[in-house]
C-alpha cells in the first residue's frame, strides 16, 4: 500500500438525526449503513442518512449518488475503510473516517453530524 496524498474533507452530509458527542457508536453505525448503500447502489437508503440540508441541496437519491460517485470515489467504492477519533467540532460531534482508494491513497474525511 503505498501513502501518497492524506486529505481532510470536511462533509456535513451523512447524518439525518442530530449526534451528541457520546453517540460515537450510533454515529459509527450511521456512516457504516450509509456506506453499505452505497455499495449495494441502494441511492434511497444512502439519500436517507443525507442530513436535511443536503437533502434539500440535491433533491432527489440519483442526484446525490451521483455527487457521491463523481465527487468522492473514495468513499463511492473504497478499497478499505476505518473507523477513527471521534471529536467535538464547534458544530457537534465529528467522526474520523480514514478511507483507502482503488490506488491504495489514504483520505481522512470527518463526517459533522
């Protein structure tokens, strides 16, 4: 596995309910079903975990599918996924998630929820 570009995304678009910080594991589960739709190309249940503002932002499941699969591969199809540190942003309860690509890149995205 080669380490080539680490990269810190900050999406504010997977959680439809509001997080407290000590929900670390129902926050875990969340990110892990809607990246499990993802997968199966199951655009309703991923759109479903898609906070209210980004589901007012792209409307309908095939459009934000199609935002996740051109906009962040690396989480459309990952090679590897692992949970990391769960912190308190200035926004709420954020989530580590570290990402392998197809190329064997590394990409640290922080869900807010």
């Amino acid at each position: 596995m080669r380490i080539a570009l680490a990269a810190v995304l900050a999406l504010a678009m997977f959680a439809a309910a509001p997080a407290k910080a000590g929900d670390a594991e129902d926050i875990q589960a969340v990110i892990a079903d809607q990246l499990a739709a993802f997968q199966r190309e199951d655009l309703d249940a991923a759109f479903a975990h898609a906070s209210p503002m980004i589901q007012g932002k792209f409307g309908n499941p095939f459009t934000f599918g199609a935002m996740v699969a051109r906009g962040y591969p690396m989480i459309w199809r990952p090679e590897r996924v692992e949970m990391g540190a769960m912190t308190t942003g200035p926004r709420g309860p954020q989530q580590t998630v570290l990402f392998e690509d197809a190329e064997g890149v590394l990409w640290e995205v922080d869900y807010m929820m």
